[in-house]
C-alpha cells in the first residue's frame, strides 16, 4: 500500500480457509511458486513450524525442486533457553539438508507491550533474511487452532473486520508475502505427523504463562472454543465474506476518485466525502490516512466516520493519524503532517524513512544523510 510501483503477485491461488483436510499436503497445492527461487519457512521449534519446515520440504521436492527452502529461526533473547532452542533447530535441518539461520532480536525490550513487540521485530528480521534470499514468501506455522483463539480474543474485545480471523496470504512491508499454509489443520493433527516421523520438538513455556492473553484463554476457555470450532468457523466464513465484499467496494471508490498527485500527496473528488456504500468509503478514507501517515495499523474507524462527515461541509481542515486531511472546493488532498517527522539519519539502500517511503538506490555513498525538507 506504501509503494509506488506494483505488489508482487499473491501466492495463494484459491481460498484455503476452512475445509476438511485429510492430507496434510493439500493446503500447499493453493502457492504458486512460479517465477520464484527460494522461499522463507519461519522455524521456532515448536510443533506447528517443524512440521511446517517438514512439509514445505517434501511439498518442493515434488513440486517445485529448483525452489530453495531456507529455515530461519529468530532467538527473541528472552528466555535463557531460546539459544539452545535456535540451535536444536539448526541441528534439525542439517540432518535434513535445509539450509538454516538464526537471526537474534538484538537490544532493549519494552516493558509493556512485549508480545507485539516481539512479533514486529520477528517479522522485520524474517523479512531482511527474504530480502537477503531473493524471496518474497515466508511460510509461517500458523493452524487452526491459533486462528480459533485469534478470533476468540477479537471477539471479546469487539474488533469487526479483525473477526475474519488471520489471512492466508497478507502482504508485508509491501513487499514479502506472509503465507500461512497450516491454517486449516488442527495442531493436533500435525503432532501426530510429527510423533510418525520420530521429530521431536520444543514446547515453548511463555505459551502456559498466563501474563499473556492467548495463554489466559488457552487456560480458561479453550474446551468452549473447541465445542463451539463449527459454529466459531460459520462466523469467520461470514466475516470473511464481509470483509472481502467491504475491500472490493472501497477499492471501487478509490479507483474513480483518488488521484496520487506526487510521492505521500493524495487528492481526492470533491463527492468523496458522499460516495457510496458509506461504510466502504470510511474504510478507504482510513486506508488513504495509513498510507499518508506511514501508521503500521488503520486510524480508529469512529474517528475517521466523523471526520468523513465533517468533510462533506465545507471548508474543512483536519489531522488524523500523522495525515492533514484539507476539503478544497476542486477537492480533498491528503498528505503527511509536518509534526514529528524524523530527523536526520544515515541513508540505507532498502529503508523504509518514517514508514511510508522505501529508499531505494543502487548508488548510496557512504556519509548521505536523508531528513525533511
């Protein structure tokens, strides 16, 4: 969405949320890895990513041979026993001929906020090991059961398009395929596979440590989840459907009235503000103000409802999200707020300057500098 120029094509050529699977393979027939020469699998050590590491192997083997599969595991360095952990895995792979690397989450820790934190910084140090490879897929280890329970907590907490539960393809940085092919297998299902082929594995114990909210429904709810997984999967199916319909249509009213007037400038139709389906127009109003402000997640959907509102008089000028949101009479134009921009800093080929625009060069000298005008 920050970029320019296109996004690599989806891998994921069909739907392959929630059916029956009785081959543990099949989910893997639904990536097109065509065009592609090597791959990212995500290998904590756990159940769920060394039967992923397992599986991808045997699936190119079969069906894409020339495709490099490349286990990396990230040492977080929050545990005493996450070093040994790393190297078990490394061990793993090396009986099995994979290449492996471990890459380690250097630096201080947040105090609160830990469990996000660590999952950026994972997907930030896979993502640098898929650039490093030439890949734009990495294949992580989520199943079934963690979409249940990511669905369980969004529901308790009252999120609407997030009860569509986890994407099997999402797109990362704008660049790196996150691809998710065990999502429809039970985790019990892929420890069985595991017990058949002798591979044992690590049970990581933050995943019992109730401080964590994942961990607190595993131990309080996960027997409900499991008596209500049909009626639980009706709802995700809708949602998805809701979800999907809700981009098409917000992507229709993007494609007729946003104009992108230069690098982190939008403009838009002067009836934007009065396009319909409402709803859809919120949701494109808050995609625009995420890519302008360079924000990780969208703006808050009531507060982009009301300002959608207070655009349809005129004049208006409004902030949201890091974005300056101003309704001219020949139209609505969108940029970034020149409040809390970045100073200063050493220009990287392949940065992302304050998370909206990629420093691309192939001709970067040592000492550059790239800061505001």
């Amino acid at each position: 969405m920050r970029r320019a120029d296109a996004s690599p094509a989806n891998p994921i050529t069909g739907n392959t949320f929630l059916r029956n699977e009785t081959d543990l393979l099949r989910p893997f027939l639904e990536i097109d890895l065509t065009d592609r020469r090597a791959l990212v699998a995500a290998v904590s050590g756990g159940s769920d990513s060394t039967a992923l590491l397992l599986l991808t192997k045997t699936w190119l083997e079969t069906a894409f041979p020339t495709v490099k599969l490349i286990a990396v595991t990230v040492d977080h360095r929050l545990r005493p026993e996450s070093a040994c952990e790393a190297q078990q895995v490394a061990e793993l792979c090396e009986r099995h001929g994979i290449a492996h690397r471990i890459v380690r989450w250097d630096g201080e820790k947040p105090v609160s906020g830990l469990s996000a934190a660590a999952r950026a910084a994972r997907y930030q140090l896979l993502s640098r090991e898929a650039d490093a490879a030439g890949a734009d897929i990495i294949l992580t280890g989520h199943t079934l059961d963690d979409q249940l329970e990511t669905v369980s907590m969004r529901q308790a907490r009252g999120e609407g398009r997030g009860l569509a539960g986890m994407a099997p393809a999402a797109l990362f940085n704008g660049r790196i395929w996150i691809v998710r092919p065990l999502l429809t297998l039970e985790r019990e299902a892929l420890r069985g596979f595991l017990r058949g082929e002798g591979v044992a594995w690590v049970d990581d114990p933050t995943n019992a440590d109730t401080k964590y909210e994942r961990a607190r429904l595993r131990a309080s709810a996960s027997q409900a989840i499991k008596a209500d997984s049909a009626g639980l999967m009706a709802r995700i199916v809708e949602a998805q459907r809701r979800r999907i319909a809700l981009g098409a249509e917000a992507a229709a009213i993007l494609a007729g009235q946003a104009t992108c007037v230069a690098p982190g400038l939008i403009r838009l139709a002067p009836d934007f503000a009065t396009a319909l389906p409402a709803e859809a127009a919120v949701y494109a109003l808050r995609a625009l103000l995420g890519v302008t402000g360079g924000r990780a997640h969208l703006p808050d959907e009531g507060r982009s409802a009301s300002l959608l509102e207070r655009l349809r008089s005129l004049p208006t000028r409004a902030t949201l999200s890091r974005s300056v949101v101003d309704m001219r009479r020949q139209g609505i134009v969108l940029r970034r707020e020149l409040r809390g921009l970045p100073g200063p800093q050493p220009a990287v080929d392949g940065m992302l300057w304050d998370g909206r625009l990629r420093v691309r060069s192939t001709g970067i000298q040592d000492g550059l500098t790239i800061a505001p005008f």
